[in-house]
C-alpha cells in the first residue's frame, strides 16, 4: 500500500501585496508532498536540474519522500516559474515560465513503485500523466488528477484520453468551464463525469471546493483567514491532504471522501499562510487537529432547532 | 412578540441570460415578508403607489401580513427598478430607477406595532431607517438592516449613527469591503463590529454567506444549482429566512443565528429558481424542511474519520 505522487519540483518567484519571495523552493509535487507526509509516506515521481538545493531533497527524504523516481540532470537548471498576485487573490499574472530540466521529462517508474495503490498526478502535460499510469502494471486503487487551462488549449485529445483512466479530477471553477463549457459548475461537474472521473472536485479557492458524485454533492468552505499572504500552491496542498488522508486510511467511500475534502482545505489554509512552502514545514500534528475542528465548528449547524 | 419588516414594495423590470421578466412586483420588503411569513406573521412598513396591484395585497394579507404601516399614494407610481445580469450573476446592472410614490416617505408606525420585537430594516436611506427605530417606544429584542454602497457614497455620517443602533448588519462582500476599508472579509467584519452591530452578516451571493460575531464565525454555503434564473431579491429573501426563523424561534443566541443562516440560505435558494417572487409564492412547508435537509447533507462529514 503506498501513494506516488508526480508533478513539478521547481523554484518559484512571487510577488504578492504583501512582499516579493524571490526565489524559493515549489512546484506541484513539492507542495503534494510536503502536505500528503502529515499522513503517509510518499514515493516522489519528478524531475530536477542541478540547481535544487540538496538540503530541500534531504528535508523531502527525512519526512518519508523516496527520491528513488527523481531524475536528476546535473548540467541543467529546474523548473521556473515567477508570477504576480493582485489584491484580488483568485487570479494570477504569470511573468515567466522556463521549463528547463522539465522540457523533456521522461518519467521512468522504478520497480520500488510498483506497489502503487494511490497515485497523485499533479498538473503536467497530460501524454506525460498518461504515460506514469500505463507503467503501472497493476491498476492503483484511486487515481487523482490535476490538469490546467493550458492543456486544454493544446493538448485537448490527449486529456480526453487520460480521464477515461482516471477516478478523481482535481480542477478550479474556471477549469471545470472551460472543459465542460458549462458555466454552472453543477452541469460543468455532470458533464466532466461523462468524460471519465467518477468524482469531479471544482476548487474555489477563497469561496472553498465542491466534490460531485453520482448526483451527490459536497460542500467545504475555504476557512476565513485575515490575510491569505500567498496563495501559490494550495491547490496542490488541498490535493496533497485529499489524497494523503485517502491512502492513509486506505476508505476511497463518498463518506471518506467528503473528509479529505476538509482535510484538503485545512491543509490549504495553512499553506496560503506564509510564502511557498514555509507554514508547511512548521505545522505539527496538533495543529492540522486543531485546523480540522475550526472547520467543524465553522460549518456545524443545530439542525433540531429548525 | 411580533416582527416589523420596513422596505420597499415596488417594480422590477429583470433581464437575465434566462429571459425577461416584463414589470413584476418587487421591492425588499415584498421578498422579506413572502419570505418571513412562512415562520411568524409581519407588520409590514412601506409605501406603495396607485398602481400596486390589490391582487398582490391582498395575497400578502392572506399570509399574515399586517398592511396598516403601508402608504398608498393613490395618485402617484410605486417605486420602479430595472435591471440586467450577466452569466455571472454574482454582479448586475441599473438600468432605470424611478423613486416615484417612494421618494419622500415618512413612515409612520401604527399603534399595533408598539408590540415588536424584531425589527428587520431593508434597504433604504439610513435617515429613514433610523427614523423608524426612533418611532418604536420600547427597544425591540433585535435590530437587523441591510444597507448598500449608494449609501456608504452619499450619506455615510447618517449610516454611522444608523449602525449604533442595530444588533445585526447584513451586507453583500462589496459593501462590507467599501464600509470597513478593509479587502480581507475576516478584518471588514472586524471593523463593521466596531461600528455598532455585534453581529455581522456578510453575504457572497453563490459562494455563501459568514456569520461573524465576537471572534467567532460560522459559514453557510449557497446551494449548487444547476441554473441560477434571476438572483434578484436572492439577499432580502435571505434576510426574511434569518429574522423569521429568529422570531418565530424567539431565541437570539449565536447557535441560533447558525440555524438562522441556514434557513435565509434554503429560502433564498429557491429565490432564484424562478424570476421575482414566483418561486417564494409556491414553496411548501415540506419543501423548505427537505431544502434545509439537503444543506444538512451538503456540508455534514465526519470528523471521527479524520
């Protein structure tokens, strides 16, 4: 029983109202895993040039990531990305992205991995996404997806053909539109089940995350916090607790599922406190606790009193 | 034990992506008392021109609502409003207001409604409905009002003294943004509070609704449509669902508000299934507890999984 999580280890330059980060350690599969080992081991599928800081591969490591599924390529340089957020924190301007390392990105599943029973696929082109599933030769017992506008626009077959092998897709509000072409997200999630994923999660970032099944629904609040300081991957964050508490549960029941719904959010609320990865490496267990029962008491109503 | 309702008894003229709505009846007060009536009666406070339809008084009366505090100015037109949204129906445009019948309303309170105990101020000029306040002998138990950013522009220092007065404010994201100078809807509420309310409602139109009071917050979600028709008169019937639930429950404890927000939220859920009121004037007891059921069902996870 084990999870793979794959997606973008890379370096991050953001600039937020609150300050400029400069750059820092990110990327899809960093915050995956630096959420998802609160609850389960990881085993890490990326790629990195020879700039990633040793330190931030010997932190991953010493929290549970096999770094087995990492290529490394020494003569170039890691994944880019800078990026601008305004007061409004649901929209981004990217300034620069630089693909280095990643342009090729050839994963090779070592045979340690073989014993996938949850597999994270965190956004990437989704012929790449597909490839990681069809070196799998026994079916995982979940499979999770992320994907992005981008491929959409450029990669839209490919997509199609990679959720008829998916069971989760993990996609924001302007996302589930843009693939469904349905502006409400209750038709969007009916129309992308069709496509494939039994269970359809639309992220809502500051107005919380929606998980449809079946013609059942589920609700999450994104928790209210003063400031979101920097909102740069609590998507993967959300993603990371979703499936973290998935695996380590080993439950994938609509019931369980609207748990890591919640956790997915707590774990997001964290993130967004702080610039990158930062709040991620302080919290304890007792903190994602006492996080998960402020969603408890945000949500909890007296129904008998109706 | 009795609850006023002050407000506008109008037109509208509404165009959504759906259709047109031709001039139907309208107004705050319309919407909270077809609301509010299906938990406790309402002694209704308004002004309403020659041309407002006896059929709709008449209906309004059948309900249990008191029309004694009701202007008819037999030679002049009621309030007029005509509007348009677009697929996002979270924002609108003005497209005519005539004041008409409304323009220099001076309510006056009738003898049998010295007996309040909930108040509930739509929106309109806060002179005005401070003006009501003052007219009330005894304090009731609960003030609540809505107010909006016309206000906050043009007669900021009267709605200062306005917000001393009252227990509870109701306003959309915007308004509480533009009346706290504040972009983080944790410190807007913060700010709000300060200026009187103990308890501040921030409406989000489909994302939901936050019930601030004294450091504690509680969320109610919208429910997911598949189509949202016409989301006008969606925050008065929200407001009608919250003081109804209140004064029938007699209970103004903030548990009791949870509930209370809860129950604004199923109403003003139906709301917007139908154009204006149409949908208010259908709904049953059993359908409004299987609604409120299914906010139960939206939001309900398990914390023992976690």
């Amino acid at each position: 029983m084990s999870l793979i999580v794959f997606g973008s280890m890379a370096f991050d330059d953001i600039e937020t109202p609150f300050g400029k980060s400069n750059k820092i350690v990110g990327g899809a599969a960093t915050y995956i895993a630096w959420c998802a080992t609160n609850f389960i081991p990881v085993k890490q599928v990326s790629i990195i040039g020879g700039d990633f800081p040793k330190e931030e591969l010997d932190a991953l490591s010493s929290r549970g990531v096999s770094m087995e599924g990492v290529q490394v390529k020494k003569d170039e340089k890691s994944f880019y990305w800078s990026g601008r957020y305004h007061l409004d924190m649901n929209t981004r301007d990217t300034l620069v992205t630089e693909l280095n390392a990643a342009g090729a990105f050839q994963p090779v599943l070592p045979d340690s991995y073989q014993d996938c029973d949850f597999l994270m696929l965190g956004n990437w082109a989704p012929q790449v996404q597909l490839n990681v599933i069809e070196q799998l030769k026994r079916r995982p017992k979940l499979i999770a997806m992320d994907t992005m506008n981008f491929w959409m626009d450029t990669a839209m077959s490919d997509l199609e053909k990679l959720l008829t092998k998916v069971d989760v897709l993990l996609v924001n509000d302007s996302e589930a539109r843009q693939l469904s072409g349905q502006y409400s997200l209750v038709k969007a999630a009916a129309v992308i089940a069709r496509m494939g994923p039994k269970y359809v999660v639309i992220k809502k970032g500051e107005h919380g995350a929606l998980l449809f099944n079946d013609g059942h629904v589920f609700f999450a609040p994104a928790l209210p916090l003063e400031d979101v300081f920097d909102p740069t991957g609590a998507g993967d964050t959300f993603a990371g607790g979703f499936i973290g508490h998935l695996a380590r549960t080993k439950d994938i029941s609509f019931e369980n599922m609207k748990t890591a719904i919640i956790v997915g959010s707590a774990m997001a609320s964290f993130c967004v406190e702080k610039f990158g990865t930062n709040r991620l490496r302080e919290i304890t267990k007792p903190d994602i606790d006492s996080r998960i029962q402020q969603f408890v008491d945000l949500v909890n109503f007296d129904i008998a009193l109706v």
